[in-house]
C-alpha cells in the first residue's frame, strides 16, 4: 500500500509538473494575441516622416490604420510629402485619398517583395478602394514589380505601361503577418487621385442618401447655414442624417408639431462640431465623456454618447439608440453618416418612455470594414483619435501585467504543491 501511494504521488507530481511548465507559454501566447499597432506613435521617434505623420493625423486615416491587422504602410520623407501635398492643392480630402493609397490592404515585407516575379507585376488592394473612393478596381489598386536593374517599384495600377512612381527604399518596421511599415521613394498618383466628393450642396447629398425629410428640414428651418459654418471651419462637422422612415417610426416624433425653437435643437443636436469618421468612433470607449453636439450648452445638456461594440458604433441619447449606419461623405473635415433612429435627447423628450436596456453581448472581433471613412480642435471627448489608440496599449499593457501575475501564482502553487509530494 506504501508503495502504491508513492506512486501515485510520482504520477500527480507530473502532471502537476506539465501543467506548470505549460502556463508560461500559454500567458505569451495571451499577450502577443492582444498587441496592437499605432502608426503614428511608431512613426512620432522619426522625425524624418514628421509632416507624412501629422496629415495620418488631421485627416484620421491613422484610426483606419490602427484598427486593422495585416496592413503595409507606404511612407514618404518630408520632401516627397511635400510634393504630395503641392500636388493635392494643399486640401485635405485630397490628401486623404493619397494616404489611403499609400496603405495596403496586405502584410508585404523584404522577403515578400524579394518572391515578386521580376518584370510582371502584382496588385494588391489598398484603403483608398476599401473606403469606395476608387472609380474602378485600377484606380483603387497599387501595383508592383521587382525591377530588372533590382529594387522593387511601385505605382497606381492605373498608371500606363510599365512606368513607377515610386521605388522601395527601405524598411522601417516589419512585424510578420500583422504590420510592416516601408519606405518609397515618391508620392504614388494617377489622374483624378485628387478629385474628392463635394460638400458644395448637403441638401442634394442627403436626398440622394434617402434623407430628403432630414434635407427639407434643415434647409427649412436654417439649421443648414449652422452646419455650413462648421463645415467652413478647421474642426469641420460630423453629421449623423436619419434616413426617411426614421421620422415615421414607432416612438418617433411629429416634428411638424414640434415648437420651432425645440425642432432647431433637435437638427443641431444630430451634428458634432468636429471630424470624426465611423473608424474613429469606433476606438471610443466606454468610458470616454459624452460628446458636444452644435446643440449642446456650457452646462453640458444636449451631449451625446458614442458606444462602439466591435464593427457596430451606436449613439446613446439617455432615452435610446440609434445606429449610426452609412458612409455618405468623408471628405476631410466633413463627414456625414446616415443612423436608422432620430437622436431624441433627454432635454426635449424626457417624458417619452425610454427603450428598455437590452442584454449586453460580448464584444465581437471588428471585421474588415467594407466602408471605410490628430485629436481635432473640438474638446477632448470629441477625439478619439490617437488617444484612444494610445488607451488601447495601456490596456493591453495592463492585462498582460495581470496575466503574468496569475503565471507566476500558478507556478508558485504548483511548487508548493510538489515539495508536499516530493
């Protein structure tokens, strides 16, 4: 009997032994998983690419960026960007589109290049065609080639015969499958890179969108020459637009017998005064300040709430939600969004019954974001730019803290538990 108890014992402490050696790996497989990457904080310790940098940032393609893996980033020097920036007119929704065309929808690294067919070219997608800029599949692509002389070259798949803008000059940062950022040697165009939609006439943007009740209003009522007033700003407007049906709704207004002061508050309350496309709002936390709207009052009434859960962004009245749910125009500093409810705020409609708060689901991986749209002027809950990228890694900063405490509890207990066998 002695000696079958000792066995056994031998047996447990093996197991036990496994299970201790195998905790370590499974906490760096947990903390490699949650790693994520910022573009403009990798490229702020290279002061070479400070103006390449800043536009990543005013013009948020930064968020769109952060916020996918698998990702190329092809970056300018400050001289090449300048001449990027001349050729946009110095306009920022041009220069949005090149930048989107300058980062590839694929991880290419040396080595990847180095496999590339010499003389035949490759294309590969680009943000640019993501974000539905593109005319056509060409226009939206980037195509490669390894050169006969060596190097490797890049242009817009739409460029003529064998011609390359832009040639690989070196690689600043390579992490396998996830993110790789390259540099070349000049801006990739092609004819009509920088012709940008036009916000000259909101009222025909939003009827062509399905909004032409939201359209009629604001024209009506004169709440678009507010938004016309953001718009010419640097902050710029995010216009969140309520489709048609939202306005004949269960729960929904009768805005034609609305008092007209309270129905200019409710149009002001459905704009932001700053950019902040669906990539953005989309880093927003939960507990990140409500946002102002052109509503809103030093007080803090009329503000709304962002609530991001994966590929969905929601907006939180405190009396219910609506989805925000269509791309209609980014173009920067303007950016307007359809959602399928109207925005009832709290000061308005406190008296209507409020939604009943529905089951919190576990937050779901964010896919490729079929449609694609640094901190802006408007007051910090407006930016959820490259603060809410740089909250990412202290979070992941922290819960990789706590992973290695439980390892190193766990092996602890389990030492403690073989010296008592043993």
């Amino acid at each position: 009997m002695a000696g079958a108890g000792a066995q056994l014992r031998r047996v447990v402490a093996l197991v036990l032994l496994a299970c201790c050696s195998m905790a370590p790996a499974a906490t760096a497989r947990g903390m490699s998983a949650g790693i994520a990457h910022n573009i403009t904080s990798f490229l702020s310790g290279h002061p070479e690419y400070k103006q390449y940098n800043r536009y990543l940032t005013e013009t948020r393609v930064c968020d769109e960026i952060n916020a996918r893996g698998g990702v190329t980033v092809l970056v300018l020097g400050d001289g090449a960007m300048s001449t990027l920036v001349s050729d946009a007119g110095a306009d920022l929704g041009a220069i949005k589109n090149a930048l989107r065309l300058h980062a590839l929808l694929d991880y290419w690294d040396v080595k990847k290049l180095k496999a590339l067919p010499t003389g035949a070219d490759t294309l590969t997608d680009t943000f640019y065609q993501a974000a539905g800029g593109a005319a056509t599949s060409a226009t939206g692509s980037v195509k490669m080639a390894k050169l006969e002389g060596g190097g490797f070259g890049f242009a817009s798949a739409a460029s003529p015969g064998d011609a390359y803008d832009a040639t690989f000059t070196k690689a600043l940062k390579q992490t396998q499958y996830d993110f790789a950022v390259l540099e070349v040697s000049a801006p990739i165009e092609f004819d009509g890179l920088f012709d940008g939609p036009s916000v000259a006439s909101l009222t025909r943007l939003l009827e062509k969108a399905g909004c032409k009740r939201f359209a009629a209003l604001i024209a009506s009522t004169g709440v678009l020459k507010d938004y016309q007033a953001a718009m010419a700003d640097k902050a710029g407007l995010t216009l969140f637009a309520p489709k048609d049906d939202a306005f004949l709704a269960k729960g929904a207004p009768d805005v034609d017998k609305m008092p007209r002061a309270d129905l200019v508050a409710l149009l002001r309350y459905h704009a932001l005064p700053g950019y902040n496309p669906r990539p953005s709002l989309k880093l927003v936390k939960a507990s990140a300040r409500p946002f102002r709207t052109l509503a809103s009052t030093a007080g803090g009434k009329y503000n709304v709430s962002v609530v991001a859960r994966g590929d969905d962004v929601s907006l939180d009245t405190g009396l219910r939600k609506s989805r925000v749910a269509e791309t209609v125009l980014d173009d920067t500093p303007v950016c307007v969004l359809t959602v399928d409810r109207l925005l009832m705020p709290l000061e308005l409609f406190a008296g209507a019954p409020a939604e009943a708060p529905s089951p919190t689901p576990a937050p779901a991986p964010s896919p490729a974001d079929a449609t694609l749209s640094s901190p802006p002027s408007p007051p910090p809950a407006d930016a959820p730019s490259e603060a809410a990228a740089d909250h990412v890694h202290k979070d992941v900063k922290a819960s990789s803290a706590a992973s290695l405490s439980v390892g190193a509890l766990a092996a602890a207990a389990c030492s403690a538990v073989l010296a008592s066998l043993l």
